[in-house]
C-alpha cells in the first residue's frame, strides 16, 4: 500500500487539476517510490530517480539513482524528511523541466511541505495547491527564467571539519555524528587485514580507520544512500588517496555481501521516522555476521538503549561492550 504523500502527489492529475501527461510526453520522478496507481491516461514516459537502495529496489526497470538529461515536459516530485533535500529536488526539477512544462510537488506535514510551499511563493513563483491524504500536492508551470529561483533553492554541499564534505539529506550531513566519533576514538591501531565499512555514509568511520591503522589492506564500503556513498568516494580520495577502497551501493539489509572480512565497522541506522527501529540495526548485525572471516571483529557504536546484545550472542562465539557514555555505547563481537 503506497503512502499517503504518494497517493496526493497524483490527486491533481486525478482530478484534473493539472493536465495528465500523455503518449509521447517525457516525465522525471524525483524521490520515486514504488506503489502509485496512476490515473487513467497518463501514458508518459517516466524516468524514475532514486538514491536509496531499498526503494530503488521496488521500482520498475530503468529507474536511477540520480537524474539525467534535460527538456523533460513535467516532473514529479516526492517530498522527503529534510527540507534541503527538498528544495534541492524542487531545484533540480526547474533544472531539467522545459519552461512552461507542470511541476507537481507533494508531502505530508511531517516532510515540511507547508514550509516549502511558503519558500516558492517568497520566490514568486505561481502556485496552486490543494491538501488531500493528509497532506499537500503543490503545483506551477516551469517559467521561462528559472535561474534565480535555482540558485535560491539550490544547496551547496557542507564542509565538515574542514575536510570532509556531505549534503542535505544526509545522515550528520553537517557535522560528525557524536555515536560515530565515539567509536572512531576505539578503532584498532594495528590492524592490516581487509576490513569493510557497513553503512558507511559519507565515509568518516573508513577514513578514522585508515588513519588509526596506516596498514590496513583494503576498506569496502556499503552504503544505501547513493549521493552519500558518491561523497564518500570524493572524502576518501581527498584524505587518504593511497588507500585501496571499493564502493557498494547495497541495502544491506535484503541484498547479501559477497566478500569475507576481518574486520566489520559500523554505526547502523536505527530510525526510520522518528521511532527507534532496532530491527535495521539487527539486520546489519546479522549481514556483519555472514560477512566476517572466521575470528573476525565487528565493531559498532549504537544508542545505548538499543537491544543489540541478543542479536550478537546469536551469530558471534564472543561479545561484549567497550565503553559507553550518557547517549551511546560502543560493542564488539568475534566470529
């Protein structure tokens, strides 16, 4: 059953609020998710685009996982839970749509489409709107000088520390995350094996693991986010370049790892709204478990309420807790 946020972005297609796009028309879907059910004629062509994995996954053939090409005659856009990521998708839309072409947006409240739609009308954009589901389609005609509102909506990549660089949407885009760092500080020092980063985002955990271990062989890195895992490559190049690293756009938790490790290291997501989740963290534990050579160390920071124990008794010889602090603790496990 598609979420609500989907079932209103097509509302006004539905009701013929906005004209339906038909054969021979080109349509670009930003934030694609799977299980709409379109309105009846409209035959165009979509070109679907998703950076995550595990709804990439449940999309047609021929989606991506991110936008190309250009003069497109409308476009779609799914709003998700960060307002950057947000106006970066209206942004990219104005990019690619043809001037005049119909730009259809749609979110709930909890994916701040009321502040996004405040944001085009302070821009001049013409809108119109309409809520249903329980939340809010917005729509408006590409117009024929789109720069500035671009360069309004447009977000820059962020850099952190000074060296590394992530973007809105981004998990810690805009800083390193505290349970990360924590974890970071109680990397090996000697380690010279072949090691792999699970749910690396933007690359911080292997780039603290090149530096504590100057030997080590080779860092793999898996990653859901294909925009977080491009960043990583250009963090990777920029702080350690004589390092062998490979990259993987994977959901860790439905697509198996092929290679064998001696070393695992990770800080796994544990919401995806606002609710802890503990199931995604147990399905990374688990990957981790097939994943490592037999004597292998995982290692992973995780809040400190999580049950994660269990799930570690169940697929490693040995385990047990490093440290932790008032928000997070830090665990290990052998094979």
């Amino acid at each position: 059953m598609s979420r609500d946020a989907l079932k209103t972005l097509f509302y006004p297609f539905a009701t013929e609020a906005v004209r339906i796009p038909g054969e021979g028309e080109r349509v670009i879907f930003l934030g694609a998710e799977a299980g709409n059910v379109l309105p009846e004629g409209f035959n165009a062509d979509i070109t679907a685009v998703q950076p995550f994995r595990p709804l990439f996954r449940a999309l047609r053939e021929g989606a991506l996982p991110e936008a190309e090409g250009g003069d497109y005659d409308a476009a779609l856009v799914l709003c998700g839970k960060h307002r950057g990521e947000n106006e970066n998708r209206v942004a990219e839309a104005l990019e690619r749509v043809r001037a005049g072409g119909m730009i259809v947006v749609a979110g709930g409240k909890e994916d701040g489409i009321q502040p996004l739609r405040n944001t085009l009308l302070k821009l001049g954009l013409q809108i119109d709107y309409t809520p249903k589901y329980h939340g809010v389609a917005i729509w408006f005609a590409c117009p024929e000088n789109a720069e500035a509102a671009i360069a309004a909506l447009k977000k820059l990549p962020v850099v952190v520390e000074g060296r590394f660089e992530a973007a809105p949407g981004m998990f810690s885009h805009d800083r390193v995350d505290a349970g990360s760092e924590l974890l970071a500080g109680r990397l090996p020092t000697d380690f010279d094996g072949n090691a792999a980063d699970f749910g690396a985002g933007w690359g911080y955990l292997s780039v603290m693991l090149k530096e504590k271990s100057p030997r080590v062989n080779r860092i793999d890195l898996y990653e859901a986010d294909y925009r977080a895992l491009e960043f990583a490559k250009r963090n990777l190049e920029r702080n350690c370049p004589d390092l062998d690293a490979r990259f993987y756009w994977q959901d860790l938790g439905a697509e198996p790892v092929r290679e064998k490790y001696d070393l695992v290291v990770m800080n796994p997501p544990f919401h995806e709204t606002q609710a802890a989740d503990p199931e995604l963290g147990k399905a990374m534990i688990r990957s981790a478990a097939s994943a490592l050579k037999n004597g292998g160390r995982l290692m992973l920071v995780a809040n400190r309420g999580l049950p994660y124990e269990p799930v570690l008794a169940e697929g490693f010889r040995e385990h047990g807790e490093t440290c932790r602090n008032a928000r997070f603790k830090v665990l290990w496990a052998r094979k």
